[in-house]
C-alpha cells in the first residue's frame, strides 16, 4: 500500500472512529453506540468508499470501517463509558469501567501502532500486534485488579447482606498526576455505611476518603439514573438530617462485627453487628474493655 493509501486510511480510520458521536450523546440518542445499528449503517457507506474513492475490496473496506466504529469508538467508550451496545434489543446500559479514557497507558501504544504503519520499517505486522498485546495486557492487569478489590474489599470492612461493591476508573476530577491512571476507585454502599477509597493497580493497600457509619437502617437503591444511564447506587437515608458517624477503626469480637465511631463533636460510640444490623450501644464493662482495646477512653 503506498503511503498516501496509508494516510488515507488512517483518516478514514479516525473520521469513522469519531462517526458515532456526530448523532448526539450516548443517553440521548443510544442507538448511534449501538454494535447492531452501527454495523448496519455501515454497509451501504463501505459500498459508496468502494464505489467513489478506494481500490479495495468490499469486505476489507467493511471490515475497516466497521471495525473503526465498533472497536475503536464503541468498545473504547464501554472500557470506559456506558453504552447501548445491545439496542434497540436490549434497553440497558453497559460499561466494563476499566479505564478513564485520557490514559496515556492505552493511546501511546496505539500512536506508536499508527506511526509504524506509515513508516516503511521491516516486520510492521509483528511490530503493531506487540503494542496491541501491550494495550490488550493492560486492560487484563485492570480486570484482574477490579476483581481483587472486590475480594479483597467485601473481606476488609464488616458489611451485610444489602452490601453493593463498585469498581470504577477515577474519574475526572481525581486525576491530578500521571500515576492517577494506574489507580482505581471503590464505593461500598450498605444499609448503615458508606465506604469510599482508591486503590492503587497490583497492590492491596487503600487510601480510604470516606468511612461513614449510620444509627438508622436505609434502603440500598440500584437505580438507572446515574451517568450515560448507568445503574446509581446509593443509601436512601431513613430519616431526614441524619447525621453520620466518622469510623475510626473496626474489628471482630468472637462472632459479631466492633465499630468505634466519632460523631462531629468527637465523641466515641460503639456499634455492634448482629442480625445484619449495627446497633449503638451503651458503654457497659464489655464494651469498655473491646473500646480501649481499639482506642478508645
């Protein structure tokens, strides 16, 4: 292929990589992310390609646009994104939330893929599939990552059976470095707490920014309402101006679940699990000797 084969194809590569977000954002019109619809649109546009501007076949021309859309658009923003992949069939929404889609980690390796096309270097076929491996192994150290957190956060905290775990690439506002990109965020919505942190790739170790601990039983809401309609989770509160108490540290007495907590003014309490509900307790001998084993006076 000459070079400005080349550069056209990359330019058709990169027109048809943004073609979906022409039509509008994903909530408002989900069938221009749709993997059904999308490849169908594409079908008549590879014809008129063929027809009015290249010299290729018609199915390696489909095959380029339509893989230009599904994967370089499509897939991208449902690495990172929520999509309709499924509609008009399916109505839902789906994100696998590996990435926050300015990483560095992800697009230089495909830059680097892009500039050995066009150069005319030796092996560019082994050349371009050693960056998408590298791409392809990132994204596989990201999913494994998620499932430890989810491992290893439900054995962390001490939680009930309404628990929700949420794994997520940080979002915009919480990348302030480069190594931002190699972390990953984790809510834990439950009927009495409300958990939050970072957690960076490969390690167990979490820097938590919110640890709150409720004396009132809400309801653990799953709702679609949250960006590019996603599923929201989040604690209905049962009562209204309910305060929170700040978790200081938590531990195991025999079968039951310990919370020492602080309230605004700094005041210590003790809540108990049991019956998958956390009760606020009196400080009697027993709970005097678990509390100053914790810290507290």
């Amino acid at each position: 292929m000459s070079f400005y084969n080349k550069i056209a194809f990359i330019s058709m590569g990169g027109f048809f990589g943004i073609f979906p977000d022409f039509f509008g954002p994903r909530d408002i019109s989900p069938w221009s992310h749709s993997i059904l619809i999308m490849s169908l649109i594409m079908i008549p546009i590879a014809y008129l390609l063929k027809r009015f501007i290249f010299n290729r076949t018609y199915l390696s021309l489909y095959l380029s646009v339509t893989g230009s859309v599904l994967i370089g658009h499509i897939f991208v923003d449902y690495l990172g994104h929520g999509v309709h992949m499924f509609y008009p069939i399916s109505q839902k929404a789906f994100s696998l939330h590996l990435i926050f889609l300015s990483d560095p980690t992800v697009w230089f390796p495909i830059l680097i893929g892009i500039v050995s096309f066009l150069l005319p270097i030796k092996r560019k076929l082994f050349v371009d599939w050693m960056f998408v491996s590298l791409v392809i192994i990132y994204l596989g150290i990201k999913l494994i990552t998620v499932l430890q957190i989810e491992q290893h956060i439900g054995e962390k905290y001490a939680l009930t059976g309404n628990a929700v775990i949420s794994v997520y690439p940080l979002e915009e506002y919480q990348v302030e470095e480069l190594s931002d990109y190699w972390k990953l965020g984790y809510n834990i919505t439950d009927s009495q707490r409300d958990i939050r942190g970072i957690v960076p790739l490969l390690t167990k170790d979490n820097f938590v920014n919110v640890n709150y601990i409720y004396n009132s039983k809400g309801e653990v809401i799953i709702s679609p309402t949250g960006k590019d309609k996603m599923e929201r989770v989040y604690r209905e509160s049962a009562m209204n101006n309910e305060q929170p108490f700040f978790v200081k540290k938590e531990t195991q007495a025999g079968d039951n679940a310990v919370i020492l907590a602080e309230n605004r003014e700094g005041d210590k309490y003790v809540f108990f699990l049991q019956d998958n509900i956390w009760s606020l307790v009196p400080v009697d001998t027993k709970t005097q000797l678990i509390t100053e084993g914790m810290g507290a006076k």
